[in-house]
C-alpha cells in the first residue's frame, strides 16, 4: 500500500510488531547489529529499533522499491541506530555483510522459493557468532498438529500465486538450521496462527 512518498506500509506490520518486539526483548542481545533479511516496508526494523535503542539495526531487501521504502522510514524517523538498507537476495550469496549479531527473519519463507530459506540458513551460518540468535516468524506446518483452517487457505492462496511458495513445515526448516550448525527451535506460539521460531548458532 503505497503512501505519498516512497514509504510503503504493510497492515500486518502494524498488527504483529508488538507481539514480536516482546518476543525480541528477551532473546536479542543488549547490544550488537542486528541484520534484518527481508525487511519489506521498513515498518518492522523502525519499530524494533525505536524501542531497543542500544542495538544497530541493519535492514535489507532484493527489492528496489523496498529499499526505498525502508530509506524514506528511516528518514521520516529520525532514529540514529538503523543503517541504510541492503542489497540482499537471500538465495544469492555472497551477502554484503560479513558479520551480525542477530538475525531477523520475518515473513519471508512461505512467500519465497525453497531456495531462499537454504540461502538464509547458510548466509546466518556464516555471519552469527555461536551463542547468536535467527529469529524467524510466520505461519508453518507443524507435524504434531493439524494445519489451522486460515492457514490451509492461505497456504492454497499462496500456491495459486507461485507454486514455489506456500507454508513450510517447521522439521523440514529445522533440518536446515540443524545441518547449519543452529540448535532446535525454541518455539512460541503468535497471535494469528503464527509462530516465533528461535535458533541458536552452536
């Protein structure tokens, strides 16, 4: 949804950051950069820095008219601890940051190709110290528990779209981070039938 400037705004941003921001409180370090993959409006990554002002925040998007996006809510914010967004396309490497201290990842694996999760995975591989969280959000599958009606509908609205995206189920992404290097997933439940999903660099 487009606004008068470059800025775009995303509904579901303004719904989720507050469940997410508490969710971040307690697993972000208390200082450090924290590199944002897929950042889309720019509305998530202002958010969260506005309320942990001790941490760097480095968003990045593939998209051009998201990078102008993020660019024009940095400015209107006036906020001192997001750098200029980044080039990033998650399925490409090499990424053009050679180290964070947190990863975010929100939104982005269901309305992607599989491929960009293993990019995502192998790029925090390389980039997080042990001990550093990937923190991921949305809707998955679950194999302990049946699939959400809403979700099963937007799951087949998704591979209407593109048959290369649709809901991921969370062991297949786990197997990813675990051959990566990351523990298992601390996982919270969301509002929305969406999930907080958190690996650590081993």
């Amino acid at each position: 949804m487009p606004m008068t400037d470059d800025r775009l705004s995303a509904p579901a941003a303004l719904r989720n950051r507050d469940p997410i921001l508490d969710v971040l409180r307690s697993i972000l370090p208390a200082r450090g950069t924290v590199l944002e993959i897929a950042s889309g409006s720019g509305e998530h990554v202002l958010h969260f820095a506005r309320h942990l002002p001790n941490l760097i925040f480095q968003p990045s998007d593939p998209g051009t008219a998201e990078q102008r996006s993020i660019a024009a809510w940095i400015t209107d914010s006036g906020l001192g601890n997001v750098n200029p967004p980044i080039a990033v396309d998650a399925a490409a490497p090499p990424w053009p940051i050679a180290h964070a201290d947190a990863m975010l990842c929100i939104n982005m694996i269901h309305i992607s190709p599989w491929t960009a999760t293993e990019g995502l995975m192998r790029g925090a591989a390389a980039i997080l110290p042990p001990g550093a969280p990937l923190y991921l959000y949305g809707p998955y599958r679950r194999s302990d528990a049946p699939l959400e009606p809403s979700n099963a509908a937007f799951d087949a609205s998704l591979r209407n779209r593109n048959p290369a995206w649709g809901l991921r189920l969370l062991d297949d992404v786990a197997a990813l981070a675990t051959a990566q290097g990351f523990s298992p997933p601390s996982v919270t439940p969301m509002p929305a039938n969406n999930l907080s999903v958190v690996f650590r660099k081993h």
